[in-house]
C-alpha cells in the first residue's frame, strides 16, 4: 500500500510492503499536484493509499488518484487506538499516527515529540489511550519569525552553537534558538511525566526534522524514529483493510 503523510511544509509518500517501508519521494507541500503524484506511483498501479493529512485542500489529488482505493485518518473511524480527549475532531491525523506508532513498538505510557512546522508532543497514557499534548511553534517557523518581524536580526543556520554565552549576533540567535529551544523540550517532558505520575524514565521518542539537533544529545530522549509517523499510517492502514475486508465477507455471505 502507499503511505502519504502530508504535512504543512513537506509531504513524504511511501510504499509500504508487508511491513517493510520504503520512502519513494520528500516533496514540498505546495508543490504536490495530480501529475506529480501520478508519476510518483506510476511503477506502483492498484495499490490501496493511506492519506494522513493536515492541509485538506491537497486531499483532492489524491483522492483523484486513488479513487475508492483510498483511506483518509479521521479520529472517527476504528483506527486502533482508544482516544481519551473531549473534542477527538480536533486532533491532527499525524498525531493519531504518532501515538498508534508510539504504543505498538515502544509502549506506553510514552511520549512522542514530532518536529515540523509545528512542534507537537503527543501521550499515550497508562491504559495505552491516546489522551492529549502539546503544540508549539516549530523551531524553523520561530527562526524565521524572529528575522521577519525585526529590522537587523538575520536567519541563521540552525546548527549546535559553539557555547551558551555567544560572542556575536548570530551565534547569540543560534543559542536562543538551539538551547533555548533543547530547554523548552526537556521542561515540557518533566512536566508530561509529572502528570503522568511517572517519577522514573518512560520512552520518549521524537522524529520530524529537526529530531536530531534537538534531541541527539538529550538523555531523556530514548529514540530518533524518522519513520514514526509512516509506521502509524501504516497501522492505521492494516486496521482499515482488514475491517473492509470482514465486512465484505460478511456482506457476501449475507
């Protein structure tokens, strides 16, 4: 099956073969179209499409593409995952598939930090349910943000600062934005696991593109998993699958 996880900033689409997961292309958002989606999947005809999306308006290419082959994550349908949250509607697809991801191979409870256009950590809780987060500016769109709303402040490359006590104007960013943001992921974590009631370490696994600068040095942090939310979809999708398919059966016999 195709796995498509679309994001604000990127889209990354995949092939998944029994549980093996292959990325086939990493594009720009705002460039997907049906002529470029078509030739992504072209050595790949007839396959069933998993579609994770947070940016509804590029669900029609796919949609277009798929036609009653495809499966788009919504919190109302039997993803796998008990959810524990007031307003399920509210949640991000790739929330979903993070946590779903998070207790089939890490457990729970735990925590799942992703790093894109926004940065969001995501709980699963005792009874293995999905039951709330986080969402903060990603690290990139504060950056960017901080060189836009001033006269002299550039964008600077994101990379480990050299020290914490910065000797120019760019290196001084770097820091605000490198430890400064390292800082925020390590208090909100404390915060998760008081919570929780977990005074002693639970998995806490983080992916999204700035998952290695961030977290690479942190001890709290047990796991990169770059695939984390391609695994969920992919879970998600298997659930999907298999209940059309007891339902087909099911129909056939009636």
């Amino acid at each position: 099956m195709i796995l498509a996880d679309v994001g604000n900033s990127v889209t990354k689409i995949a092939l998944c073969q029994n549980t093996e997961i292959s990325l086939l292309r990493k594009v720009p958002t705002a460039q997907l179209s049906y002529s470029l989606l078509r030739e992504i999947i072209q050595n790949f005809p007839k396959q069933d499409c998993i579609l994770c999306s947070v940016v509804p308006k590029f669900n029609v290419y796919f949609e277009n593409v798929f036609l009653d082959r495809i499966y788009t994550i919504d919190p109302s349908l039997p993803l796998g995952i008990a959810i524990d949250y007031p307003n399920p509607k509210e949640i991000g697809a790739d929330r979903l598939a993070n946590a779903i991801a998070l207790a089939s191979f890490y457990g729970y409870p735990a925590v799942a930090i992703d790093f894109g256009t926004a940065t969001t950590f995501d709980i699963v809780n005792h009874h293995g349910a999905y039951c709330g987060g986080v969402i903060a500016p990603g690290l990139n769109l504060m950056r960017s943000y901080l060189h836009e709303k001033t006269a002299l402040l550039p964008v600077v490359e994101l990379k480990e600062p050299l020290r914490a006590i910065a000797q120019s104007t760019e290196e001084a960013m770097r820091v605000g934005a490198v430890l400064g943001y390292r800082g925020m992921v390590l208090y909100l974590i404390e915060k998760i696991k008081e919570e929780l009631g977990c005074p002693l370490k639970i998995p806490v696994i983080a992916t999204g593109g700035q998952a290695h600068l961030i977290c690479g040095r942190l001890n709290m942090v047990d796991q990169i998993d770059i695939f984390l939310t391609l695994k969920g979809i992919r879970i998600i999708g298997e659930n999907l699958i298999k209940r059309r398919m007891i339902s087909m059966n099911y129909s056939i016999q009636a």
